[in-house]
C-alpha cells in the first residue's frame, strides 16, 4: 500500500523527529550511525522499501550540518579522489533497489545493518590502510554499497580512517563526500518514482530533524570520549538488524 502522511500518528512523528535528532548527534560523534539507527524507526512507520529513499533525502541535511559544523577540517583531495568511481556505482545500485519489494527491501537493509557492525571492527582489527590512488576504487565500492542501504557510512569511515585522517577530520570529509554522492542517490530514487510527494515531504521533515544535532556533536566531541557509545550504537544496530530482517521474513512474499 502506498505510503501517505496521514498514516503516521503524532506519536510516531515525534519518536521519528527525536530519535532523527539523537543519530544525528551520534553521527557526528562518530562519522556513521544516523543511516544506521533511523531504519530502526522508520520501518515499522513508512515501510522498508521506503527507508533507504527517506534516509537519502534526509541525510543531506545532516552532511551538510556536519559541513558547516567541520568545515575547517574537510580533506578535499581525498574527497575529489573518492568521487568518479563511487557517484557512477552509486546510482546503479540504487536503481536496482528500487526494483525490490518490501520483503527484499527489508533482507536487503536487515543484511546490511547487521554485516557493517563487524565489518568496520574487522577493518580496524587488521590495520586496513589506504593511499593515493587507492581511494578511488575504495569509493567505488562504498558508492555501490551505500545505492542498496543505509549506514554503509561506517565503510567510508573505515576508509578515511585507513587513509591517515582522524578526529573531525574523518566526520568533515566523509560529509563532504557524502553530500555529492547522496545527491546522485537521491536524483536516481526521484526519477525512478520512489520518492512520491507523500515520501519526499516526509524525508524533507526527517532531515530537518537532524540539523541541530551536528552542532550538538561538535560540543560533545570536544568533551567526551566516543568508546562508550560506539559500543552501546553497535550492540543497538544489530539487534535492529535482525528485528528488520525478521519483518522481511514474515512479511508476504
């Protein structure tokens, strides 16, 4: 059934708004976590097959709140470096995911939040490092995998990690980066017909949600360790994982 805003009931609007608010903050703590979290809401709310469009659109507001917030710290060679591969695979894949329903959609998304929890653990474990020309590849497969999910932040943040950048510098420049290739994977989901009025509206919301919190982030970030929390976003994101994966398996085929 087609996603309207008279569905979602105020209750919901305000947990979606807060919890928006909230990954926003965790996001620009850590670089990743607000396409992590916000599915964890959003399913049950809009659908699975419109959570990927929603967290495109809305995310822009949240790179760009980081971008302000961070501006001083973008690395822009490595963004002009992650560009040309990932922008081109982005768009495919996200033209493939508009072609699953609401069951592949939620396998889809369940598969991803689960796998990238231990994926960025895995590629910090064994001293993942990257130079020079190697972004470029490396963007080519976060801009594929990114098309199909959210959170697959938490890759380009490994990989900036592996490039040498650390601190706000991984949050400013994966931001920057994140803004052109949202672009193109949001533009692919509107001409493509999966991002209705009724969808777009709602992203649009979502993503004002999110403004504030890359400013909340800075302040924290300047006095408070992130172990803590990456932890407790981590053990959060793969419970959520396989709620939604399990939605998918009880869902019709």
């Amino acid at each position: 059934m087609a996603f309207a805003l008279s569905d979602v009931s105020l209750i919901q609007a305000a947990i979606v708004a807060g919890t928006a608010f909230g990954a926003a903050i965790v996001g620009g703590m850590a670089g990743y976590g607000t396409g992590l979290l916000l599915p964890l809401v959003l399913v049950p709310v809009i659908g699975a097959e419109n959570v990927v469009p929603v967290i495109a659109v809305s995310s822009m507001f949240t790179n760009v709140g980081r971008l302000v917030a961070m501006r001083d710290f973008v690395d822009w060679r490595k963004v002009a470096l992650l560009l040309p591969l990932s922008v081109p695979l982005v768009i495919l894949s996200a033209y493939g995911f508009t072609r699953l329903d609401e069951r592949g959609a939620s396998l889809v998304i369940g598969t991803m939040l689960i796998v990238l929890v231990p994926l960025r653990r895995w590629l910090a474990h064994v001293g993942f490092r990257i130079s020079g020309w190697q972004l470029i590849p490396a963007g080519g497969v976060y801009g594929f995998v990114t098309g199909t999910s959210t959170g697959a932040g938490v890759i380009l943040v490994s990989f900036l990690m592996a490039a040498g950048l650390t601190g706000p510098a991984v949050v400013a420049t994966d931001a920057a980066a994140s803004i052109a290739i949202g672009i193109a994977k949001a533009a692919t989901f509107g001409w493509n017909a999966a991002l209705p009025p009724p969808v777009l509206i709602f992203a649009l919301l979502v993503g004002l949600a999110t403004l504030p919190g890359a400013f909340v982030a800075r302040f924290i970030l300047e006095r408070l360790p992130v172990r803590l929390h990456t932890l407790m976003l981590e053990m959060v994101i793969v419970i959520g994982g396989i709620g939604v994966m399990a939605r998918g398996l009880m869902a019709s085929p």
